[in-house]
C-alpha cells in the first residue's frame, strides 16, 4: 500500500473508531438517572470527592496533591463543595489547629449515587463482552490497552478509575465512619 493510500486508511479508521467509541459512551450513559446529571458536578469536583472516598480526611495539601493542583485552587474547590452540602471541615481531635476535610452525608450519597451508575454500566459492558470470542476479547483487550497507554502519555488530563472495591463504602449498605483523632 502506499504511503498516501495508507495515510487516507488511517484517517478513515480512525474516524470510524471515534464513532464507534461515541456509540459506545452513548449507549452506557442512556442508564445515567437523573438526579446523578442533576448533581452538576465538575470533573475537578468529581475527583475531590472521589478522593475523600477512598481515604481517610484529607488536609488541605493532601487534597491538593491528590487534585494536582496548588493549595490554593484546591481550597477553591473543597469551598464549593462545601457550599453545596458535599464536604465539610472537622478540626482534628487531639490538634484543633489541623482542619481536614471530608465526605457529608450528602457527599457519601452521591459517591454511593456514582458507584451505582459504575456498576450499572459495568454490568452491561460485561454483558456485552461475554457474547464476544476469546480471540476477539484479546484483541478489544489489547486495543484499550493502546488506547489507554496513549492518553497517558499525550495529555496532562489525569485520568480516574472509580474504585472497584471500597472499604468504606458498601452501595447497599452505608459507609463506615473513621473517629478522628485515632
């Protein structure tokens, strides 16, 4: 094949696998309840409260490391959380002067809304996926795994994975508070 006749294959594939993954994206959202969209959560929003999900109270320069943003924009968005009802500020027990930030039971509400959606659409991927051969498996496998690999590589965007196995989170059940201090 030619270089230019390649280039055009390319071209054309490419645009077909964009497509392809925009009907993908589109058929697993049509699950999305309303009231998740109704959250009106940021990306950068989102993460935060993903963060205090999977760990304990964060300080304010814990939360800006796991953000990777500077103290200061991180305060911006805890703030608007907690404005929103999501976040709340505790003073450490044994040190009044350590202010952490954590999860509100609104906030552990909409994690709990979150992980619903991810097990939602997780299920039906699976369910899509097992109608597939071993052979064509490995090779969707290998793919996003191409896929993945470049997105890491070519932007600054952090990419998050919603933990599949949470200890202090139980979508049917409730979540198990930490005592600060200890």
């Amino acid at each position: 094949m030619k270089p230019i006749e390649e280039e055009k294959e390319k071209t054309e594939l490419l645009e077909q696998a964009l497509r392809e993954a925009q009907s993908i994206y589109g058929i697993v959202t049509t699950s999305v309840p309303d009231n998740l969209i109704g959250l009106g959560l940021t990306c950068i929003q989102l993460k935060a409260l993903l963060a205090l999900s999977s760990n304990r109270p964060l300080r304010m320069g814990d939360m800006a490391n796991a953000l990777g943003k500077d103290q200061r924009t991180a305060t911006g968005i805890v703030d608007r959380l907690v404005s929103r009802g999501m976040v709340e500020r505790v003073h450490k027990a044994n040190d009044r002067r350590v202010v952490l930030c954590q999860l509100s039971d609104k906030g552990w509400k909409a994690i709990r809304q979150i992980f619903e959606v991810q097990e939602t659409t997780r299920d039906r991927m699976r369910s899509a996926l097992r109608q597939m051969s071993a052979r064509e498996l490995r090779h969707v496998t290998v793919a996003l795994r191409e896929v993945i690999s470049h997105l890491r590589k070519d932007s600054d965007v952090i990419l998050v994975a919603l933990p599949l196995n949470n200890p202090e989170l139980s979508i049917k059940g409730e979540k198990k508070r930490q005592v600060l201090g200890k």
